[in-house]
C-alpha cells in the first residue's frame, strides 16, 4: 500500500511540474504523448486506490460532469475596483497627491491592465482551496471547481510558501483561443462572444467544469494578500509569487518619475497589439507596501493604486450596406459595409453587428455616418450613429423577412437573438457549408478534400448530400478539370479512411446544430449507438447534465427530419463507425453484478461511478428491480428508491464500499 501512495505522490508532483512548464513557463520539457501516459497512470491508480483521493490532484484538472448553482462567498478583505484616469492630467494629479500625501520619494510600479474577469483565490497550506468571482465585490461566486481546469494555475504551491495566502488576479482568454471558440460557435449555430473579457467571464460561470476545461482560459496574478510574511514591497511579493508557481507578468515596471510612467504608458500603447492576450489600460501602483498602508482605500478604491484606460480608437464612416451572410445552420449573420477608413493602425471596410437586435438598438438607416470603435479587439464594431447626418430619405436597415440566398422566408426562435433560413435541404450555402463541415480536420478529415473540390463536387452534381462523398467512383473525378489520376486517387483513398473515423467524430461531423465537439462526445458517452441516440426521447437527453433544452430540442428536430434520417442510415450502410468501440475493461471485479446508483457522491460524480462500474465489468440499470444486485446510495436519495431496495432485498452500498468490491479483486 505503501509503495503505492508513493507511486501516486511521485506522479502527482511530476504532472504538476509538467503543468508548471507547460502553462507557466511556455517551455514543455516532455512530450505530449507521455504527459497523456503519466496522467492515464494516475487516473488509473487513482481509481483503484480512493482512499488516496485528493481533490488537488493534477487529475481533477479535467473537470466533471457535476451540474452545479454556484454557492456565494463573501471575500475575506472586499475585492475593490480602481479608480479610472484618462487622460496625462489626471495621472499627473494622482502623482501630486501622493507627493503631498507621503511627502518622501516613492515608486510607482507600473503594470498591465488585463482584460478578463477578477478572480480570488484562496491557498491553505499550499492548497488551492477556493476560487471566487468578485460580485459585488463584498460577495462573490464560488467557482473552485471551473478554476481547477486552467492548467496555469497551480493546485498545489511550491517553495516557501505562507500557511495561508490568498491571490488576485486576472482570468483572461488569449486573442488566439477566443478567435478559435468563435469560429466554432459560428459554425455550430451560436452566437460568439463580442470580446475575449465576455468569453472568459461567461466560461468561468459554465455549469459543467468539464466544459470549463475545454475553454483556452488563462490566469495572471496580480495582488498578493497574507499575514504570514513582511514584504517590503508588492514587486518582492511578485516575485516571491513567482517562485511559488504562479503566472505573474514579466511586463511591470519600477517607475521613479512621472516620465518614466508616460514612456510605459506610450510604449504599451503602441506594443499591445503585440501580446497575446487583451489588456485595456495600465495600473500604477505605489510599490512601498508600508506606503500602501499609510494611504489606505476610499469606500470604493485603493488611495495607493489607480488605473488608466486606453482610449478605444474611434473613427467615423458611411455604412454603405449591409450583407447578410448564410452560414452551414442557416444562422443569417448581417455584416456592414462601409466607407474604407483608417482605424488603429488597419484600413477598415466592414464591421460585424452580430444579429438583428444590434442593428434595432441603433436604429441604423443606410448612408448613416457610423462610429466605428476598435477597443482591444480585433473586428472593430459599430457604437454609434450621428442622426444630425442622416442624408435626406435615408432607409432604417431592416432585417430582411427571407434568406438572401434562396428566398426562404426566415424564422426566429423565441428567446434567440438569431434569423436562420430553414430551408435546410435547398439553401446552397448551408449545403455546401456542411459538406465543408464534414469533410473538415476536427470531424471526418478527409484531408484530400479542401473547400474548392467541395464546391466543385457540388456545381457537377456529383454531391449534394454528406452521404454522396461515399458514392463517389474514381472516373467521376477523372473527368473534372485539373484532376489528375494522382490526386483523383487520393480523394477516393480519404473518403475511404475516413470510415475509421470514431463515433463522436462521426456524430460532430453530421452537423446538428448546437452540436460542437464536446457536446458530441458527451452525447456519444450517454447514447453509445446512433439507434440510441435517434430514438432518444427529449426527457432523456434532458438527464445528461450538459446538455440544455436548446440542445435536446436540436437533436430531437434532426432526427425527426426524413432526409437527415436518410442520410445517417445510408452512411451506417457505407462502414461508417456509428457506435463507440468496445473498450476493454479495467478488471472484471464487477463481472455479473448491476447496479442502480442514486444521490450525490462526496469523491466521485454520478457519471464517474458509471463508468467505474462499467469498465470492471458490471452493467448499470436505470430501475431498481429483483435482478438488481446492489444499490450505491449516496446523500439526498429518494425514499421510494430506499423502500423498494428494502422491499426486494437489494443489498445497498456506500460509494466506499463499491469501491472496496472493485479494489478487493481487482489487481
Ligand atoms: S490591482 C486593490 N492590477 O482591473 C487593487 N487590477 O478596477 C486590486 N485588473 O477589478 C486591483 N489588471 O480585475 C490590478 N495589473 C492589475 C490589473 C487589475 C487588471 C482589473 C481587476 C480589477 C480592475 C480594476
């Protein structure tokens, strides 16, 4: 037993080094593939031996299924804003108050004003034991179980660290990341997010952690807070942060005098377009923490610290139209047009609005002279209109009543902010758009197809359904312009490996609207076969925790359509891999056995002890009758379900003692 605790402590520390040098320090030290070696180890480990269960273990940065309301917490010392400056004479005031104030020299560090969401978090004897949203900033969001699944912020603290600690920070989403989660919004039928600051806020309060972990999150600290340790200053407790294994920015800088903070100030002004990630201003800090103390807050901010915001740069045009684009669900995404002008350094000619609402709000006619805004972000938006300079009989923009591209009068679905056209089997675009989707790296990567050939295909003829890339015969491409017999054979020979493709991959691929690559995987775990998931009814995909009432309805209305119902069996009857593999089980200890699980577990989810019990052989039932042989109770479990288990003489069993049956046998 012994030797394993160990063997579970040594691959612990190894994975949080890795995670270290991997999310901290950008400088990976071993390769992905024995990363996913070492954790699957751990997690194998972990399941057999519970008893070391640790709610910090590298393992935990995956998430869980677990649905949950987040519980409030009130912050320990309130978590205030700073007061705003934006222009040089207010940050020339705040110098001079401070000058009059402390009547000696100080510093001012200067830092990056990141552009996220306020997170706090609090460590007991190196332990990351909560993580909370500001809120009002008196009250927050207890959000420790979505913090734990962003990789740069470590669960467990190395060095000399204080007994108990808590830090500030920023949660942020890189630009890269965002723009990648929006491309697959767009493409599965949502609606993106504005700005990296609303997609990082919006992942952290995801009900599912599981979730969270796929969302590109990152976190920079910024404040240090603990009675333990005399710091001098807030760069040493930067530093010393640093070396405890937190992502502390590399930009700050100790400033002496006022100019020295304008040339900070200009020089990030200029270079922010050169960081990965947005930041909307500058924070001055004095740096002297006895300073600080001697100084104090206001009922809202600091005394000692003060921000300044970048102005977003402004420009104004003329909208000359607007486009409405039609993409593979038939969302209809209105774009505008305008007069070219330069903005921020780029010549800009279209704006994004996102949806009909935006156009309402400003009440937009065509030939309006528009304010077009580009903040950190880089598709520059519409914030404005000036009425005075509307022309004579200009035209209110009005969201067209049919699709652009084929005539179909659009619909909108109560409480969504997007048109779709619905004729989904006669729009061109969105046909195009889903044989593009499936043939696509994440869903069938068929690599020797690309947009072009897709569009080519189609313009013959020769496709119009996802199923028709499987009828597809070597001398139908040999008499398309530039196939030569090379690359004709090439598409054949992808179109052919592509049948290996995985279930979940498969399911993705199908292009149900909602339907990103997560959500397929989870459907795919609930429904292991597509007869399953075809006759699913709404109750049923409703009991998966992820899965809302949009999604449910989405996979409902698929698979009510003929056509789509076609297509599925068609592609089954090509060798397509429409059912998970069998996985080959952990151990055989539950062999024979079924279950019936019910209430809530303190070290596993419902979804975690399913799988558990499946992978050692046992079978889950949904109802507890004579054939069952154990019910797992935990917390808050019905008492029709205790009754009718007393009544048939089902044994029933504590979460441990499951395990003890799975460890008892199993090597
Ligand atoms: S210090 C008591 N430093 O800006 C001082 N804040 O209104 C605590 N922010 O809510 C804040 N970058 O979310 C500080 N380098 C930085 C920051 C920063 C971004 C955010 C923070 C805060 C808001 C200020």
């Amino acid at each position: 037993m012994e030797e394993v605790k160990k063997q579970i402590d040594e691959l612990r520390s190894f994975l949080h080094a890795q995670n270290y040098n991997y999310y901290v320090l950008n400088n990976p030290v071993i390769s992905d593939q024995e990363f996913d070696m070492k954790m699957k180890e751990l997690q194998a480990l972990e399941a057999l031996h519970p008893e070391f269960a640790d709610p910090n273990s590298p393992t935990q940065r995956v998430g869980s299924d677990i649905s949950m309301s987040f519980a409030q917490v009130t912050h320990e010392r309130p978590m205030l804003s700073l007061g705003n400056t934006y222009n040089e004479q207010e940050i020339r005031d705040f110098w001079l108050r401070l000058d009059k104030q402390l009547a000696r020299p100080f510093e001012i560090v200067c830092e990056l004003k990141f552009d996220g969401t306020a997170i706090s978090l609090i460590y007991e004897n190196g332990e990351l034991v909560r993580a909370a949203t500001r809120g009002n900033g008196v009250v927050g969001d207890d959000v420790t179980r979505n913090v734990k699944t962003i990789r740069s912020i470590p669960l467990k603290l190395t060095g000399d660290y204080p007994a108990r600690l808590e830090m500030r920070g920023e949660i942020i989403m890189p630009r890269a990341g965002f723009e990648a989660l929006n491309n697959q919004r767009i493409e599965i039928g949502e609606i993106p997010f504005a700005n990296p600051r609303n997609a990082a806020a919006g992942s952290l309060k995801l009900q599912s952690s599981s979730m969270v972990a796929q969302r590109p999150l990152d976190c920079i600290l910024y404040y240090v807070l603990t009675d333990d340790i005399d710091f001098e200053t807030h760069t040493q407790s930067l530093d010393m942060a640093k070396n405890w294994g937190f992502k502390i920015s590399p930009h700050y800088k100790l400033c002496k005098s006022i100019d020295d903070i304008f040339d900070y100030i200009n020089h990030w002004a200029e270079k922010r377009e050169t960081l990965p990630y947005d930041i909307d201003g500058i924070v001055f800090k004095v740096n002297n923490l006895a300073m600080q103390q001697e100084l104090g807050f206001t009922a809202k901010n600091p005394r000692w610290a003060i921000s300044y915001k970048f102005k977003a740069e402004q420009a104004h045009s003329r909208l000359l139209s607007i486009a409405y684009q039609v993409g593979r669900t038939g969302v209809v995404t209105p774009v505008a047009n305008m007069e070219p002008v330069q903005l921020a350094g780029t010549v800009v000619r279209r704006a994004s609005l996102h949806n009909a609402d935006i156009i309402d709000t400003l009440q937009l006619h065509v030939g309006d002279t528009v304010v077009v805004e580009k903040g950190g972000e880089i598709i520059p938006k519409i914030v404005g209109i000036d009425e005075e300079l509307r022309p004579e009989g200009a035209q209110p923009v009005e969201f067209p009543k049919v699709c652009p591209e084929c005539g179909t009068p659009l619909v909108r679905i109560e409480g969504e902010a997007a048109h779709y056209c619905p004729n989904i089997t006669g729009c061109k675009p969105q046909i195009t758009g889903r044989l593009i989707h499936f043939v696509s790296r994440k869903a069938m990567n068929i690599e020797s197809i690309g947009e072009e050939t897709v569009e080519l295909l189609f313009e013959r003829k020769l496709i119009s359904s996802i199923s028709d890339f499987y009828r597809l015969k070597l001398e139908d491409l040999l008499y398309l312009d530039g196939f030569a017999y090379k690359s004709a054979e090439n598409v054949i020979r992808g179109i052919e490996e592509s049948k290996k493709v995985p279930y979940p991959r498969v399911l993705f691929a199908l292009g149900i609207r909602f339907v990103g690559e997560t959500t397929a995987k989870i459907l795919a775990k609930a429904f292991p076969n597509i007869t399953l998931l075809a006759n699913a009814s709404k109750e049923q995909l409703l009991e998966i925790e992820e899965i809302g009432d949009r999604i449910a309805q989405s996979v409902i209305d698929y698979f009510a359509n003929l056509e789509n119902l076609k297509t599925v069996t068609e592609l089954r009857d090509f060798g397509l891999q429409m059912e998970q593999s069998a996985k080959t089980p952990d151990s055989t200890a539950l062999a024979g056995k079924s279950f019936v699980i019910s209430g809530t577990f303190a070290n596993h989810s419902r979804d975690e002890l399913k799988e558990l019990i499946e992978n050692n052989g046992g079978k889950m039932l949904s109802g507890i009758s004579s054939k069952t042989d154990y019910l797992v109770a935990g917390e808050n479990m019905g008492p029709a379900k205790l009754e009718k288990a007393s009544k048939l003489n089902v044994p029933i069993i504590s979460e441990d003692k499951l395990m003890d049956l799975i460890n008892n046998t199993a090597k």
